[in-house]
C-alpha cells in the first residue's frame, strides 16, 4: 500500500492507470476509521484499484464546531487499510488541497439548508466542494459513501446528477453498535451515561419504523410517537419523516420516506435515519 500526501505524487501513479481499463474505487473519510468504514472499503471488492482518502475537511466545520478537536489516528488508520489492501491512501494537507486558489465552492441549494443544513450553515458547501475536488483529482468509477449521513450521500448523488460527473456512487449500510447507536468517530467523546443515553435516537427511530409497519402513515403521528422516545433534557435538532429525493416532509408518509433525526447529547451531535420499510436492518455489531 502506498501512501500520498499530495496530489503530484498520486497523479503520477494514477495516469497510467486511468487510461487503462482498471477499476478505480474511493472511500473518501476523514480518518479516525472504524468498522463502518472498513464495511465501504468492503465494498469496492470488485474494483482493481482501491484508493481511501483520509482528510479532515475545515471548510465543512463551522466555527463552533469539533475541528480541532475531530480524532485523528493516522498511524492506526493506515495499519487498518494495509491489512484490508488497499492499494493507495491520499491524505492530503490543508494546502495541496486549497492551496492560495480563490475560495469558489459547491453551492449545495436548497437542500443543502434544511436539517443538517439548517443546524450548521455552510456545511454541505464544504461537504460537497472537498468531494467534487477528491473525484477530480482521483477519477474513481466507483466513490462510496455511507448511509449514516443520509442527506450528504443524497447530496453528493444529486451534485453528481447536476454535474455530469461519471463516478458511480454507492451507499454503504450503517453499522451499529449492540444497542442501535450507528458506529461514527464521534462516539468516543460519550462520556459514561451519556453513552448509554446515545441509543435512544436509533430507538426513536425504530419505533417510527414500527408504527409505519403497523399502518400509520400520519408524519405528525410518527413524529410524535418518535420525539417521546428521547428523555426530556436532551436537546433534538430534528426527528422526522422526509421524502427520498428531495428530503422534504409530507403530511402523509409514503413506503419511499426515510426517517431521520439529530440529537446532542453532552457535547456531541448525533445523527441517524432508517428507511421506513427497510425491516431487514438489524443492529449489527462488527
Ligand atoms: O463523511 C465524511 O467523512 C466527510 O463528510 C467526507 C465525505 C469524507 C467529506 O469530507
């Protein structure tokens, strides 16, 4: 496995390669890997080529945010990808990948301002800047994005749509902890209960997913039932019903909606979704 730091050196091993008719995977992250991640590297199986990108994206944080402090485990993470060979991580400074170059970025629309969007403005302009730039740079067939963070993969996949860009992108399930809690590298900050409490949000949206199966299809219904899941005192950002495609709410619930919510909990974010009628997802440990 080879490693990168900027993208001179993973041009140059990458050119020959692109006008062959290898098959290019990217996992792109940002470090601090665990199984979840390891389960999209799975994924690029059938690829010749399989690059991950660890990179700690600042554009993507806002001011208040966990930059600084975001884990970073570089050496674990390279020792983790080695054994599930990869052939090339990219892991880029600040500067190989903004350099002095004037500040134009992706302008995620209107669904890039409504729930996560709406609790960290400029986000998904980040989000989705920093991967058009890794799919530049890479030209993957295949980028793979995890199901966790549902509205950057519809995001990523409609930036793709609008863009023409060739990059197949493939979701990987979430993985969960024993008690529902998805697998994210933020869990570490959970201090003591808080840990214990973290469950909740995929409890909450469980039980959304239970009344959808049991017929209701009302959105204040399941939103309802869901918000009286999580115990007074913890903050929700957002606990809901949203269509696929386009994320917005509808008085009605369809077979199509995904259920997705956002708690903060001592001083971490939690987010999660489940797909209303997906009843084969179980909470599967690595
Ligand atoms: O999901 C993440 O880890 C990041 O948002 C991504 C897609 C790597 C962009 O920095």
């Amino acid at each position: 496995m080879k490693v990168f730091a900027t993208q001179a050196e993973l041009a140059a091993e990458l050119d020959p390669l692109w006008s062959s008719a290898a098959r290019i995977s990217l996992v792109p992250t940002m470090g601090a890997l665990h199984e979840g991640h390891l389960s999209l590297v799975r994924l690029c199986g059938p690829c010749d080529v399989r690059i991950v990108s660890i990179f700690v994206n600042p554009t993507q944080f806002g001011l208040n945010e966990d930059f600084a402090r975001y884990p970073r485990t570089f050496e674990q993470d390279v020792e983790l990808l080695e054994h599930e060979r990869v052939d090339f991580v990219y892991a880029p400074s600040v500067e190989d990948m903004y350099g002095r170059r004037a500040k134009i970025t992706v302008d995620p629309g209107d669904m890039g301002r409504i729930w996560e969007g709406a609790v960290r403005p400029d986000h998904f302009a980040g989000v989705l800047t920093v991967v058009l730039k890794f799919l530049q740079r890479v030209k993957p067939d295949v980028a793979i994005f995890g199901e966790k963070d549902f509205q950057q993969l519809t995001l990523i996949r409609a930036m793709c749509a609008a863009f023409d860009l060739p990059a197949q992108v493939v979701a990987g399930k979430t993985l969960r902890e024993a008690d529902g809690l998805a697998m994210s590298s933020r869990n570490r900050f959970l201090k003591g209960s808080e840990r214990e409490q973290a469950g909740q949000l995929y409890q909450a949206l469980e039980y959304g997913r239970e009344l959808f199966a049991g017929g209701e299809r009302s959105l204040d219904v399941l939103r309802e039932g869901m918000r009286s899941k999580i115990a007074p005192g913890i903050q929700i950002d957002y606990l809901t019903a949203v269509e696929t495609e386009r994320l917005a709410e509808a008085e009605r619930v369809t077979d199509h909606a995904r259920l997705i919510g956002a708690i903060r909990i001592g001083s971490v974010r939690l987010i999660d979704n489940l797909a209303v009628t997906d009843i084969t997802e179980e909470p599967a440990t690595a």
